[in-house]
C-alpha cells in the first residue's frame, strides 16, 4: 500500500507543489486547507507524513504539531515556516515536530525531508532491546533518559546533551544516531577541543588540493563525511569564537565551502552536540556565541551523574568487570560486600569512566578474583574538583609528595582522555607548555 502524506496550507500554489513533488515520490496525498479539515483527515485515516504551513486560517501549525503530537504521535509532522522566522521553527521542533522546512520550497530539500520522515517505522519502543543492552540502569532517571532518548532519536531537532564528564553523554549521542531514521549512514564525532585552531576550518569543511602549504589532495570535510548522517559535535564549549561564526553558517545554510573551494555544497547532517561544560554559563562569559547556543540547544538533554543513581552502580560494576574479564578470556572477578558498598557511597567525580577505570585497576590488583574495598584504592587520593579534594582531607596525609603526585597523574590522565590522548590539546587544557607536559608525563610514568 502506497504510503499517505497529508498537506496542509491554505495556498493553493504550495498544496499543489507539494502534491505533485510528493507524488512522484509514490505517495498518496490529501489536502486541507485549515486546520479544521486536517483534523478530519487525521481522525479518518492514519498518515505516515504530515506536512504543515505555519499559519492557517482558522489556528496555527503549532497547534497541529501538539494534536498529532498527543493523539497521532507515529505520524511525523514537519513545518513549513517563512524564510528567516527561525523561532517558529525551533518552537516548532520544541513542540515535537520532527523537522522543518523553509519557504521558499526548496525541492531537494523537501524530497530529503520526506525520505526520511518515511524511515521512521511505528515509534521505537522505550526498553527497546538497543538501548538496554549498552544504556545501563534501571533506576528512574535512566528509564526517563531511555524514552526521551527513543523520541528524540525520530526528531531530526539539533540535541545538546549536557552532563558531568564521564557520565555517557556520547553514548547517549550514538543511541539518538543509531535508533533513528539516519542509522544506515555515519556517525561522526569530533573532539572540537581537540583540533588545532588553525586547522579547524579545513577539518570541518574541507580543503582543496593546494589551497594551503601541507593541502596535497582534496579533502571532504567533518560534515561531507557526516553527509545523510550525524554529526556529534563533542566538548563544542571548545569551539573558538572565530569558528563559531562559520559554524553557526553552515548549520543555517545547511552547506559548507571547502578552503580553497569555489562554490558551497549541500550537506544533509543532523547535529547533536555536548560539553561538560555549562554551556549557559559560557555564553553568558561571552566565551560562547548566543545565536549558536540558540541555534544547538533547540532541545536539552540531561545526563545524570551517577551519583544520582546509586541503585545503578552495582550493575554497572558488574557489566563492566564481566567485559573486562571477557578481553583478557579469563573469570570475571566479584566485589566483595564491603567494596560495593564503598562504590555505592563514592561520589564519583568522573561518573561511569571513572568507575570503569577504577575497577580495571582493581582486577589487575585483585587476589582470587575477589575484588577487596582496599584495591579499589578509595580515600587515598580523592579525585580533584571532586569537591572532598585536598583542603577535606589534610590530616589523612602521610606523605605530601605522593598525595600531590596522585593529584598530578589524575588531572594529567582526565585532561588525556578528554582529548583522546592528544598530547598538545591536554597540556593546552591544564594550562602547560608542551615541554612542561612532556617532563610530567615521564616523570609519572605515563604513556
Ligand atoms: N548508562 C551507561 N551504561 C553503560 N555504560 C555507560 C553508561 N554511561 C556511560 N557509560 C560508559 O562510560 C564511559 C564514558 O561514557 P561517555 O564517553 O559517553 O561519557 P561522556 O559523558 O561523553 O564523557 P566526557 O565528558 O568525558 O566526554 C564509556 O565507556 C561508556 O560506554
Ligand atoms: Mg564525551
């Protein structure tokens, strides 16, 4: 059976641009005129598509988007808003619709809109095997991240996925890719803390052969890579000013220019961004651009830090000691009572990475497979910013110069990770010449 789109504008021109482009998609079409007769057609029969003009005669798109939303909620719903009202489109994609179009038509865009709106299948099932099997937790704040994560994920809305360092938020960001109507086509991180100023512009866009010393062939780009995709735009808080600007661009012009490139292309990409930073508050510094905070926050998601869901940590520990026993193809150890509930009663600082590190340092420590609260090596040397750090602590120290060391390793090995191991980006981070960062690392003996 054909698939059925529903058109609803009061201008006869668009009703019937949008008839014959959807038609040639093999589509059966209807028409309403206002929001009185889309209603009808909606309680007659069930639609895969709706497309909307923001104002009708008798009421608003708005208003469309919150019916379907409350009563038709597998049909996606996509608005048709004036060129440049972008607050209607955002409230339009706060309200639920899954994306929205600007007049005038443009029909490349249009055929892609409806491509992928007929990707989207009956909704995903909160629980849905997928997001189980790798988000783990049952506690109240995961079920709840669990289903927003399965309704964004039909939503083609920018997410930015705020939470503590460590706390799953670019797990998080593959589920919304991987559940959604993109999955067939890739999932591309960037690390933008990570990437030299001076090569951002071309690392996002980019470049043609020649058009820099060191350009010896032509290069795609972050977002052509991401091109039907998504694109993850991670530690986005590190974004220079400069890139920003462009960035912003190419988000509302949905296409890029390479460096060295004549004209700009098309890209179709669906941008999820997060920082462990507060974003609100950067902007409010004036470290962050308002129109590209505007522009990437049109919804928020909230990762919460694991010490707000204990009940998790126990499970969690457990699926990560059976991994780690499963790459090493040997027994996976058991926590005694004692140690689960030091982990239970920790803070966590660096949320699930850090609990999965700590345990991976306690397997190799661990005698007969018994993990013991003391190889979890709590209390010894509490993690910085973890709020219980030096000045809580002074008369538990017996040696200052390994306390301090501790200190030194974990801030140098947090700041590594963040920036996968790229060494110049860490000792940017901590403030450190390179020079100085390569002294500390083979003082404390990192690799
Ligand atoms: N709910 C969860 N269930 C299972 N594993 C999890 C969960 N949350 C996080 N993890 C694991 O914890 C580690 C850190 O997660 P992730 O990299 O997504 O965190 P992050 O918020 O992006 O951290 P950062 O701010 O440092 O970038 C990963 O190995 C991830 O698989
Ligand atoms: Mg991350």
């Amino acid at each position: 059976m054909a698939q059925r789109a529903l058109i609803v504008d009061d201008e006869p021109d668009i009703r019937e641009l949008l008839e014959i482009t959807l038609g040639r998609m093999k589509l059966d079409t209807r028409c309403a005129r206002n929001v009185k007769e889309a209603r009808e057609w909606l309680a007659r029969e069930p639609f895969d598509l709706c497309l909307t003009d923001m104002r009708l005669p008798d009421g608003t798109g708005q208003e469309l988007v919150q019916l379907i939303q409350q009563r038709y909620p597998q049909t996606p719903v996509a608005m048709i808003t004036a060129y440049g009202s972008l607050d209607t489109a955002i409230n339009a994609l706060k309200a639920g619709a899954f994306d929205f179009l600007t007049k005038p038509v443009d029909l490349a865009r249009l055929r892609e809109l409806v491509a992928t709106a007929l990707r989207l299948r009956s909704p995903a099932q909160p629980g849905d095997g997928s997001v189980d099997s790798r988000l783990l937790g049952d506690s109240p704040p995961m079920r709840l991240l669990r289903k927003q994560i399965a309704k964004l994920s039909r939503s083609q809305a920018p997410v930015y996925i705020s939470g503590e360092s460590g706390s799953g938020k670019e797990l998080v960001a593959r589920l919304i890719h991987e559940l959604g109507p993109r999955s067939e086509q890739p999932f591309v991180p960037v690390n933008c803390g990570a990437i030299p100023s001076e090569l951002m512009e071309s690392e996002f866009f980019g470049h043609k052969k020649g058009s820099f010393t060191g350009a010896v062939e032509d290069k795609p780009g972050l977002f052509k890579a991401a091109d039907g995709g998504t694109l993850f735009l991670d530690e986005v808080a590190d974004l220079p000013l400069a890139m920003q600007v462009k960035l912003l661009r190419a988000i509302q012009e949905k296409a890029v220019r390479a460096v060295g490139g004549q004209q700009e292309v098309a890209v179709d990409v669906r941008i999820l961004s997060a920082t462990h930073k507060d974003l609100a508050g950067e902007v409010a510094a004036g470290r962050f651009r308002q129109d590209l905070y505007y522009r990437l926050n049109v919804i928020e998601l909230g990762v919460p830090p694991l010490r707000e869901r204990r009940e998790d940590i126990a499970l969690l520990a457990e699926r990560s000691l059976q991994r780690l026993a499963a790459e090493c193809g040997l027994d996976a150890a058991q926590l005694s009572d004692e140690a689960l509930e030091k982990l239970k009663n920790y803070r966590f600082p660096g949320n699930v990475r850090e609990l999965e590190n700590m345990l991976e340092r306690a397997y190799t420590l661990c005698e007969d497979d018994v993990i013991q609260a003391s190889d979890l090596r709590l209390g010894d040397a509490p993690a910085p910013g973890s709020g219980e750090s030096a000045g809580g602590n002074l008369t538990q120290i017996d040696d200052l110069e390994d306390f301090l060391e501790n200190i030194e390793r974990q801030a140098i090995m947090q700041a590594l990770e963040e920036t996968r191991w790229n060494r110049t980006a860490a000792a940017q981070r901590l403030g450190l010449s390179f020079r100085s960062m390569r002294y500390r690392l083979k003082k404390l003996g990192i690799d």
